[in-house]
C-alpha cells in the first residue's frame, strides 16, 4: 500500500469571523465625503460674487423699473402707465420689435445652420474650424455704436458701397428715402450679430449628431436624404428652435445699435422707452418707461421660458 497523504481540515469559521467574510466590504469614506454637508457652504461662498452681480445689475434694475411704472410724477399708486400699453402707439412699437426680431432671428437662424453644416465636415481642431469659432465668437458681441458706425460708413447715403454703386453701375439703393436710418435699416445689421450667435449656440447641437446613426441607417436601405428626414432634423428640432428663441429674445432686447442707427423716432419698444425718459416734448411721461419695460420683460421672459423648456427636452434627445 502506498503511503497516504495527510488530511488537513479547513477551519470552521463562526460568529465573528464568518461576519467578515460574507458581508461586503465597504470602503471609508473620503474625507470630503467625512466633511459631509459641512464644506458646502464653502462652495456657496464661490456663487457670491456672482448673485451679488445678478442682484445689482439685473434684478435690482428689473424690479426699479418695473416699480417705476405703478406711480404718477406726485409718487401716487396708479395703474395708468400700465393702461397706456393699449394704446395703438405703443402696441405698433411693439408689433415692430416683434416682426423684426422674427425676421432676423429666422434668417439669422437659417443661415447659421447652414453654416453648422458645412463645418461639420471639418476637424474640431483645425485651422478652419478654430478661425470660425472664434470670429463667430467676436462678431455675436459687435453690436452697438461700433456696428452701426461700420454700417453707415458702408452702406450709408455716403457709404464706400453706396458710392461705388453709384459711380460704376449708376445704382442708387436710396433711390426710396434714407431707409438706413428708419426700420427697414435695422434688419441687416441685426442679422450681422445674429447669424455668429447661431453658429455658437447651434453648433455643440449639430455636432452631437453621431457617425454610427448615419452608417445604421445606410446599413439598413436608407438614403442621406432619408437620415436628414427621419433622423437628424427630429433630433435638431428642439435645439434649432431653442435657439431660434434665443435670437429672437437677443434682437428683442438691442438698443444700442438701434439708438444709433435711428435717431429719429421710436419705432421700436427699446426706442420707446428711451423717449418716455429724455423727450422734451413728453413731460410727465417718464413713468410710462416703467410700464414699456415690463412689457419687455413679460415678452422676453417668455421666450426665454420657451428656450428653456426646449433645452431640458433636446438635452434628453442627445443623452
């Protein structure tokens, strides 16, 4: 007979040490977990500067504003500013910033997009791609004074354009009047700081799109036409309207390059507001300023309430 191996028996591990053994092991906690709740108000104190902004310069002048219109030159309650916003005046200063915040705000829109699809094809890094982005950046912010002095130097009665149509091809584009200076003038330059805002705004959206679609779709019989129709544009739609409203709020609320452009009259509800404060010829009426900036408010708050539901739903469409 050969020689038999030694049995060794394995421990019984009770009570305690069969504890140990079968739980799972949880880790320590951190010690930014340890601190607990306690760091968050150190975090907070970062959002200070921040609301104390927000407080100065937009709530406080909103809520001052707004005030402003719920008394008379004595400092009496009265709702009487706020019933002038039915006045046929007022409500066509209001359907012209409407119309021409829609209109810019479409094409500017329209043409951004296009503009998001031809760079879609290039590299995020490359020259091209970085030049685009970073002029989009600069011209969404040139507006003001600066854009309607380059405009009237351009297409002014004696802009550089207007001159030279006029000396080479006998075209006069004011042939109707000085329509640069009245409503109509306002949608070009309008259009010049919409179209960058939709590239910036649209372009993450437009570049969320993913290869894989577009090849399962060719995979399974369909046509690029076929993945533009039934793919991408529902999954552009809601950043492509958000956006849209975003533009329309931005071109709703300009004023500075309309101040400049047209110095006569108000045929827009910024423009309103500016001759309730500093007319000569309207004393008395600069509460009603109170009462057109509330109805700003109301109108922009509404698109941007409108972007802001759109947003929450394209974010879920591109998770």
């Amino acid at each position: 007979m050969g020689r038999s191996s030694p049995v060794t028996s394995s421990p019984v591990l009770t009570g305690p040490d069969l504890d140990r053994v079968t739980s799972p092991a949880v880790p320590e906690p951190s010690a930014s977990a340890r601190r607990g709740s306690g760091g968050g108000w150190l975090a907070a104190l970062g959002l200070v500067p921040f609301a104390a902004y927000l407080l100065l310069f937009l709530l406080l002048p909103t809520v001052l504003s707004v005030a402003s219109g719920l008394f008379d030159d004595d400092g009496s309650l009265t709702f009487a500013n706020f019933g002038a916003l039915a006045d046929p005046v007022i409500l066509m200063t209001f359907w012209n910033s409407a119309w021409v915040s829609l209109l810019t705000a479409l094409v500017g829109a329209f043409v951004g997009a296009l503009a998001c699809y031809a760079l879609l094809g290039l590299p995020e890094t490359g020259a091209m791609r970085t030049m685009v982005d970073a002029a989009s950046g600069v011209l969404a912010q040139f507006g003001g004074v600066m854009l309607a002095f380059a405009w009237i130097a351009t297409i002014g009665l004696q802009g550089v354009v207007t001159q030279a149509l006029m000396t080479w091809f006998g075209v006069n584009i004011f042939a109707d009047g000085a329509w640069i200076y009245a409503l109509p003038g306002l949608i070009l330059p309008y259009i010049y700081f919409q179209v960058p805002l939709m590239v910036i705004t649209f372009m993450p959206a437009m570049s969320a799109l993913r290869p894989q679609w577009a090849e399962a779709n060719l995979t399974l019989g369909g046509t690029r036409a076929g993945f533009w129709r039934d793919i991408a544009v529902p999954v552009l739609a809601p950043s492509f309207l958000a956006s849209l409203l975003l533009l329309f709020a931005n071109a709703y609320s300009s004023y500075a390059t309309a101040a400049a452009l047209a110095s006569q009259g108000s045929q827009i509800v910024p423009l309103q507001i500016r001759t309730a404060l500093t007319s000569e010829t309207l004393l008395g009426r600069e509460n009603l300023a109170g009462a057109l900036a509330f109805g700003m408010i109301v109108v922009v708050a509404l698109a941007m309430w409108g972007y802001s539901a759109i947003q929450r739903r394209a974010a879920r469409w591109q998770s």
